[in-house]
C-alpha cells in the first residue's frame, strides 16, 4: 500500500495537510524528526501513518494516561493494533500485551516516560523490532518549557541503548530555547527539524479587563454561542462551582470539572462533554489536555493564566476542525497578584525567575494593543503577518482609540520631576495634587506638575503608566521606581502620538462603587483573595494574619472596594499605620 492509499483507507483523508508529508517521508528515511506544529495541526498522522508501512512496532511516550488511552481507542476504531502499557494494569493484562508484542501483533505501543526507566522493560525492547521512538509533548524534557517533567530528562537513555533506532519528537509549543533543548537532551542526531505556522486562522481572540467577576461579560459572550460547546477556565476549584452554578442559574447547561471531584463525576463529564451532551464545561486546568474533541467553538479563560504557553495550548482547543472559533481572556490586576504569589510559594527551584519572566510575557500580551495572534507567534520566535481582522485589536477601529499623548506626557515629566525615584502610585498623586505626608515633606506639591491631572481618576492614570510600560516608554527599576526610557523622552518631547484603547479608559469608570456597610453584604470571591494575599503577608513577615488585618477588615474591604488611599481610610480598622504598612498591596489587588 502506498502513504497517499494508506491516508484514505485508514485515516479517511483525502489529502495530507502541509508539512505532513515532510515529516512522514523523514521518518521512512529513518532520520531523526523534530516537528513543532500548534495543537489540531495533525502531528499523530505523522508518525501513525508510516509505522504503517513499517515492520515493526512504533514506541511512543506520552505524559498522561487519559491522552494515551484515547490515542489508542481512536486507533483500534481506525482497525490498527495498538496497545498502552501503564503501571494501572494488572499483571495479566500486560503479561498479554508483552506476548502480543513479542508476536509483532501490536503496530503501535504507548507508554509512560517513566516505563523507560525499568530494566525489565528495556530487555523487552532490546527484543523487539522497533520501528522509531516517539516523543510526544516533547517540550516536557525542557526546563524552560512550561511543564518541565522529571521523568523526560531521562529519555536521553533511548539514544545510548538504541543508537540504531530513530526519535521522532514531537509538540505544539517550543520557543527556540526549548527545541535547542529538546534536540541536545533527546541526543537527536542531525534531526529534521518541521515547525509549522503558529497561526490559527480559524481562530478569533479577544482579552478583556474583567469587570468585577466577569460572570456578565462571560453571559454576554455566550449569547452569541448559544448551543455551542465550549470550556470555560477558572483559577479555583471553588470557582469553577460558582461560575457553573451561576450559568445553570441561567438556563445555561454547564457543568464544573475539577480534581476535586471523583473520578467517576470527571469521567463521566467528560464523556458527555465530549459526546455533546453536557454543553460547556467550567473546569481548572486539570481538564483537557489532549482533548479529541474537534468542535469546540469557544474558550473562555476567567483568570490570566501563568504563562503564554498555557494559554495557547487552551486556546488551542478550540476549533480543531478548522471551523471558526471564538476565544475569550478576561483578565485583571488582581490576578497578577494572585499568580506571583503562586510563584512566590513553588520552592527555590532555579527556573522561579524564569515563571516570573514568563508571567510578564503573559500580563503585556493581555494588556497589548498589538495583534494577537502576531504577538504570540512572536513570543515563540515565529513571524507572520498581522491577521487583519482576526482579533480585538486588528478589529478594533482607530475611532475606538483615543490620543493620550498630552497624560501620557505628564505622566513622563513627574516622573523626570522627581528624578526617577518614586513609584507609580506616588507619581500619580503627584499629578492628582494629593495632601498625601510624604509628598508634602518632599516638597513635591511645589513642582509644576503637581495637581495637573485631576481630570483623570487614579486608576485611569495607572492604566496610563501601564500602557507607558507596554510601548516601552518607562521602565521599573528597584524598589518599583519608574524610569523614562530613551523612547520615554522622544514620547515627552513630543516627538511620537500615544493612543490608547478608550474601554480601558471607562472600565474603571463605568465599574459602579458599591457603598455597602453590611457586612452580609460581601463579595466572597474577593474575600478569600483578600485572605490570601493576607496570610501570604503574614508569612513573609513572621506575624499571625491577624495582626495584618481582622477578618472584620476584610470583610469591610471586600464590601467598599476601596480604590484610593482615602476610600482605604474609610475601612474598618485600617488608619495611616495600617496604610503605609500594607495598603499599596492590597490596593493592588482591588483596583
Ligand atoms: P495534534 O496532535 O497536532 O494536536 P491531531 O493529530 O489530533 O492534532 O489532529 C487533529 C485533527 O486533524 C484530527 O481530528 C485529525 O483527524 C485531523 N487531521 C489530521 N490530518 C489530517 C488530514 N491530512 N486531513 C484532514 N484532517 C486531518
């Protein structure tokens, strides 16, 4: 049979899509293959077609039982042999699979990374006809990828105990770092190396700041797919309730999916899901990895995820079919906060300020004005044209932008004023002509600048400062100084027009304060973020929670919403002290 008969006959396509065909005749020379191409691109036709054509039996290694598991079924529904080999199984069960091997009955065999590892099992390697290996996920063996796996760095044995035999690796994320990475710890020799277009043209994006807790943006993005499957992405097992709760309480059918939950309630939602009999599926990111379901036509993340490469694997989800597809990222500062705070916590492990770099990454893609999907091809070293019409920003007409050149130009001379020592929030109250004590004993209120920007509220002026940091117009030096880049004074000079989206400018506007003294009357959510970065505080210091804040304090924060250091003032239990100590963080965290 020959690649084209085989693709029709087992496969049921009528052509290869590009680059497949490149990748399978490398393999059919028996060289080595790296091939990059974003989730949907068909990487699986890849190394399952010519193992077709093959003698022997394809090894694959793959990082998760569930995406193992339905490889194989779709194989076996397809007529090809192929079998799993997982420390799940009982010992009669792979007793049979080891003597259906040695018989060369099984075409295509999966396994863990860690399965390579066991002596028992490489003897029975090193007595079968293996074909090539397969790395799938292959961005795992690398520590700059995003989901680094101890188990992977080990597969560097594969090249020292088969030398002879081929390594086809395999991905949908790698930046150029990772796939130097890939290649040096694989041991590939002289590899093939395949990356295909990170552009997803089926795929529309948009990110917004989330108003409040984005339930209504959320309602009001799923009118327009009433019917349609989709996910939706909260941070929080608890979240993921409350917004699924929240949907059915609308006549929305949704359902939440979390490790919380039994491994019957998650298997059986994701059968559903898949099945299309539960809609949409409100889940942390324990769900859907490896999804074989190809109409999902939206997904929607509540919170920023914690690294580009995250996001684009979720995004990634949707529309696999190549049928347009929606995708939704509601962001805010808070959940910046929330996710350097993770970071904060994971153990002194070498890479921490590299999931700090990659955070950045993510929080300028959610605040940029560029193209999308141009920015997230470039994150991974890939350059394409911008997709006209593909994302909010290349849709977004120039009417919707507005001139802030002349804020933007006093925000550049306060900080040139109080020679580039002070941080945002204090530049800003400079303009805004606050009494504030300190600004007052610098004899700041004397500078020309000072009380010239009253016009703009003090998160408005943040979101300035933050667009100034975007163009690259100022940077952050120690202790949280703002700076004037070389760009920043040509911008001060006057020399370059800066436009700003004008919704971020309202978002803050339109957002109703909420004057609410019962405490009833709170918001939980915001609450337990508030607890959280509390006992975060608490532990940094060597202090109880409670000499940071009462819960009482908390409560009354969570139900005020303080946006400025006077509103602050008005909460129970906070005074100057308090305010000078800790106000700017939690500030952070609710403006
Ligand atoms: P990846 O592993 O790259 O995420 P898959 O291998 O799961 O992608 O393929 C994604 C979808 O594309 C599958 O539904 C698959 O059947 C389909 N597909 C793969 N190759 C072709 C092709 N040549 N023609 C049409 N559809 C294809």
């Amino acid at each position: 049979m020959s690649k084209f008969e085989i693709l029709e006959d087992y496969f049921g396509h009528k052509q290869f899509r590009p680059l497949q065909e490149e990748v399978i005749d490398a393999i059919m020379h028996r060289e080595d293959v790296l091939m990059v191409l974003p989730t949907g691109g068909g990487k699986s036709l890849c190394y399952q077609l010519p193992t077709l054509l093959m003698e022997g039996v394809t090894v694959v290694v793959s990082p998760l039982l569930a995406l193992m598991h339905d490889q194989v079924t779709a194989l076996k529904a397809n007529g090809i042999s192929a079998a799993m080999l997982s420390s799940m199984q009982s010992l009669e069960e792979s007793q049979q699979i080891e003597a259906q091997l040695r018989q060369s009955e099984i075409k295509l065999l999966y396994v863990a990374p860690e399965r390579l590892t066991n002596a028992y099992f490489l003897n029975l390697l090193h007595d079968l006809n293996i074909n090539f290996f397969v790395i799938d996920e292959a961005h795992c063996v690398s520590e700059w990828g995003h989901e680094f796996r101890e188990n992977y760095r080990r597969l560097s044995l594969l090249k020292a105990q088969f030398p002879t035999v081929p390594i086809a690796a395999f991905t949908a994320t790698a930046t150029k770092m990772v796939e130097e990475d890939i290649v040096a710890n694989l041991g590939l020799q002289n590899p093939k190396r395949v990356r295909g277009s990170l552009f997803r043209e089926n795929l529309t994006i948009h990110a917004k700041h989330r108003i409040k807790d984005g339930k209504e943006q959320l309602l009001a993005f799923l009118k327009l797919h009433e019917g349609e499957s989709g996910i939706v992405y909260t941070l929080s097992r608890k979240s993921t309730e409350s917004v699924a709760q929240f949907l059915q309480s609308k006549g929305v059918e949704a359902r939440p999916y979390h490790a919380g939950l039994s491994t019957e309630e998650k298997n059986g939602t994701y059968r559903d899901f898949v099945a299309d009999k539960v809609q949409i599926v409100v889940a942390t990111i324990a769900f859907g990895m490896g999804i074989d379901k190809s109409n999902i036509r939206f997904v929607v993340h509540m919170t920023m995820p914690k690294t580009l490469e995250n996001y684009y694997q979720e995004i990634g989800r949707a529309g696999r079919d190549g049928l347009e597809s929606e995708t939704l990222l509601l962001f805010s500062a808070a959940d910046i906060v929330q996710q350097k705070m993770f970071i904060e916590d994971l153990p002194d492990i070498p890479y921490k300020a590299h999931a700090f770099n990659k955070l950045d990454s993510m929080v300028r893609y959610a605040n940029s004005e560029e193209c999308r999907h141009q920015s997230i091809a470039a994150y991974f070293d890939d350059t394409i044209a911008t997709c006209v019409d593909k994302c909010d920003n290349c849709a977004a007409p120039e009417s919707e932008k507005i001139d802030i050149t002349e804020p933007a130009r006093m925000l550049l001379s306060a900080i040139a004023r109080t020679e580039q020592k002070f941080g945002l929030h204090y530049i800003v109250d400079i303009l805004r002509g606050s009494r504030e004590q300190r600004i007052l004993q610098n004899g700041h209120d004397n500078l020309s600048v000072y009380g010239i920007g009253e016009k703009y509220s003090k998160a408005q002026w943040l979101t300035i400062g933050d667009k100034l940091l975007e163009l690259g117009a100022v940077e952050i030096g120690e202790f949280k100084v703002y700076r004037l880049t070389t760009f920043g004074v040509e911008v001060l000079k006057g020399k370059h027009t800066v436009l700003l989206k004008k919704e971020r400018l309202s978002v803050k506007q339109s957002a109703p304060k909420r004057k609410v003294t019962y405490f009833d009357d709170y918001d939980a959510e915001l609450y337990d973020k508030l607890r959280k970065l509390r006992s975060h505080i608490a532990s940094e210091n060597g202090i109880p929670p409670y000499i940071v804040f009462s819960d009482k304090t908390l409560k009354d924060l969570s139900a005020k919403k303080p946006q400025s250091k006077e509103e602050m003032l008005e909460v129970h239990g906070i005074g100057e002290v308090k305010y000078e100590r800790y106000g700017e963080a939690f500030l952070a965290l609710l403006t």
